[in-house]
C-alpha cells in the first residue's frame, strides 16, 4: 500500500502529524509539493525564495525523495494518486479562503479516495475555541484566556525516518524547483529556523518583554517567516517556552497569530473587505495626490525619520519591526486617509513573512476597521512614537541616514492637522 504526503505549509520532517498518518501500517509513502500557478503569481519573490530555498532543504533532508510538480493541485494531485496507487493524501489542514476552496476542489477530484487532514499550522486550529455559544471569539483577551485554557497538544515525533520514501525519480510529472531572484536576509528552512529558535530561547526571550517594542535592539525572534511557511510547528517553540515575563509575552504573540487565523475562517471576506461593515463608509482619499503620497510612503520619503526607516527596512530585507509596522500603518491610514488595502497589498509583496491573516488583520486593527481594533481616535504620533520606541536614534540612522541633513525632504503632511482630518472621518462612521 502507498500514500501521498502533501507538503504545503508546512515544509519540516519534525513534528509533522500528516507525517504519522502517511507513513501507518508502514505504507510508502510519496512526499511532493505541487507549484500552484495562482500563488507563483500572487506571491512576493523574497516569499517565493523562502519557498524555493525551503523545498531544496527539504529534498536535500529526504536524499532527494521529494516530487516537486507544478499545475493546479486538483489536477496534479489525483494524477498521482491514480500513478501510485495511493489509497489516501495526507495533508496539514489549511484554513485561509484560498486554501479551504482549494482543498474542497482537490478533495471532489480525488473521489473515493480520502483527503485526511491532520495537524495545521497553529497552536490551536481555527475554530477550537469559542463562546460558550459556539460563535467566534471577536476580543483577543477573552479568546486568549479560552486559549490557554484549551491548550495543545505534545509536539509530534516525527523525522525522515519516519516513512519508507517512494523514489520520485519513477513518477512523473516532476520539474525544477526553481532557482528564484530575491536576497533573503536569513537563511530559510527547518534547520535555521530550529537554530533561530534556540538562539531566542538561549539568549534573548528573558529580556523580550521589554525589548520587543525596541527597533533598536536585537530583542525579537524572527521567527515570523520560519512560521509562515510551517519551518518549525508553534507546537515545537511553546515545548521550549517557561513561565517567565518574556516567555509569556511571547506566547501570548503565538496566540494573536492563532486569533487572526480564527477571525479571518470565520469572516473569510475580511482578508480583502473591512471586517466591520461601518467602515464601508468611510472617505478614504484615492486621487492622483493620494497615489503620489503613496508612492513616497513605499519609498520611506514622507519627511517622517521612523515612518521611512522602516519603508526602507522592508524594501531593503523584507523585514519590518512589529512596532514600526503599526507605526507605519497607522501612517498610512490616519495620517495619508489611504485605504487600509494599498498598504497591506503592498506588506504582502515585499514581506518574506507576509501572512494573509496576521498581515490583514494588522493593518485592519490599525485602520480601526478590524476585530479588537485600534480605537477610531487613536492615532499614532510618528514622533513621539519614535521618540519613545527608538529614543536615540540608532534606529533611524541605520535606515535613514540623511536624516538631519539638507537632503532629507520636509513632511509631505502635517501630523495634528491630519490627525483632526482622521478623527473627522472617523466620527462620521462611528
């Protein structure tokens, strides 16, 4: 008997539950990754370098026994279940709008044979913790505590010796895995995102409490893209995490993760549309003057040091600080009266760790528009936020090193004049 492991995202051999139930009764199993044509075009090329770097490690980690095809998987997949005889796929459930109907699709083409699902790229899957009602939570905080109170289960043991591999080499319809064109900052796959971890864990997650707000100072993971693209299971890190300040306060960073997958499986179209439906009425600003602050908002030209030292952080790396961020899209939204959209669209073409749930429901809890968002008169002082967050400018001056000379451009908006323009139009929808 055979089967087929699935990759999607979830690009490990370590605590991988598929894994288990692909590999049972010692059937072989076939490990492949199918190259959706709709996500190559989507993607951002730093998250399509991840990708590719990922699924060389992962062939390179399974002596090359890894297929790697490309079409639509509802074409692709059922091909090789009928060349190998497959009795069941073995996947990581996905739970985003594109993942679900592609799952639905892959699942009717396959027929009597079984799609199983087992495991997801969350501490605690979409849907697991709710109201007393059975209804989504749509507070962090209440969700939260519910959260820990559910818990999770022990990470899976799991490795490539785990499954007899079927040699791909036999099968066809295999390509390339392509060679990709972007720089990454940090290297990609299981093996630096286990060393990545254990580097926080080791020497950094004590002081992460108060070191996570500080874009100048080395006091965070990045392990964001390691978990986007399932690298290392949340499940893996929380086994590591004890009870002190930092490690709490960095649990608590997994469990928003967690949150924003819940909201956007039970609002779907809020990964495009304002989760709360008031704000479909609010005036936003889309003219040729709108576009033009736009495109010095992307090129970290607004005459504002943190807002553009983070712009260039991210087109530079793909990285951006959590902090400067809601910094910069608070910016944008309150600040320019752009749509939420232009800058999530555009986070999600540069990030590597772009996530359709925590990217939109960021800049949607910023734009006020969200689950637990921001207060409507909360609005970011740019200044005082750098001043705070990045108090002697090692920050800035890294990225924006003109700052102070006649080089750098005058404000392209004034702070407390817009600030009154925001809250104007936010009263109007409240």
């Amino acid at each position: 008997m055979t089967s087929l492991l699935w990759f999607r995202r979830d690009l490990r051999l370590h605590d991988l539950p598929p894994l288990l139930d692909a590999a049972k009764d010692g059937q072989d199993v076939l490990a492949c990754y199918v190259l959706d044509p709709r996500l190559r075009a989507s993607a951002g090329p730093r998250r399509l370098q991840y990708l590719y770097d990922s699924l060389r490690e992962l062939r390179d980690d399974l002596d090359g026994k890894l297929l790697v095809t490309e079409d639509r998987p509802e074409k692709r997949i059922p091909a090789l279940v009928k060349e190998i005889g497959a009795t069941s796929v073995h996947v990581s459930e996905d739970f985003t709008p594109f993942g679900t109907k592609r799952d639905a699709a892959v699942r009717e083409a396959l027929g009597d044979v079984p799609l199983e699902e087992s495991g997801s790229p969350y501490l605690v899957s979409p849907g697991r913790v709710t109201k007393d009602d059975g209804t989504p939570y749509k507070v962090f905080t209440p969700f939260f505590n519910a959260w820990k109170q559910h818990g999770w289960r022990t990470p899976a043991r799991t490795s490539a010796k785990t499954a007899s591999w079927i040699d791909p080499s036999d099968v066809s319809g295999g390509v390339d895995i392509p060679k990709g064109d972007a720089t990454l900052e940090h290297p990609a796959g299981e093996a630096a995102a286990r060393k990545e971890w254990k580097k926080f864990v080791g020497s950094v997650v004590d002081d992460y409490s108060d070191d996570r707000n500080r874009p100048d100072h080395d006091g965070t993971s990045r392990m964001s893209a390691h978990l986007k693209f399932g690298a290392i299971h949340p499940r893996t890190m929380a086994a590591d995490l004890g009870n002190g300040e930092g490690a709490q306060a960095y649990l608590r960073e997994l469990a928003f993760r967690d949150f924003y997958a819940t909201v956007l499986h039970a609002w779907p179209d809020s990964v495009w549309w304002n989760w709360n439906k008031d704000f479909d009425r609010i005036e936003v600003d889309e003219d040729a003057g709108a576009k033009k602050r736009f495109e010095a908002w992307k090129a970290g030209k607004t005459g504002y040091p943190i807002v553009d030292a983070g712009m260039r952080q991210l087109a530079e790396t793909g990285y951006m600080h959590n902090r400067v961020r809601m910094i910069t899209a608070s910016f944008l939204v309150k600040d320019l009266h752009l749509p939420w959209q232009w800058g999530a669209r555009w986070f999600l073409e540069q990030l590597t760790d772009g996530d359709m749930a925590s990217n939109q429901h960021g800049w949607q809890w910023a734009a006020g528009c969200g689950t637990d968002a921001a207060p409507y008169f909360r609005v970011f002082n740019p200044t005082t936020q750098g001043k705070k967050f990045d108090p002697d400018g090692a920050y800035v001056n890294r990225w924006v090193p003109e700052f102070g000379g006649s080089d750098y451009p005058e404000p392209i908006v004034d702070h407390a004049a817009e600030r009154t323009e925001a809250l104007r139009r936010y009263e109007a929808v409240r």
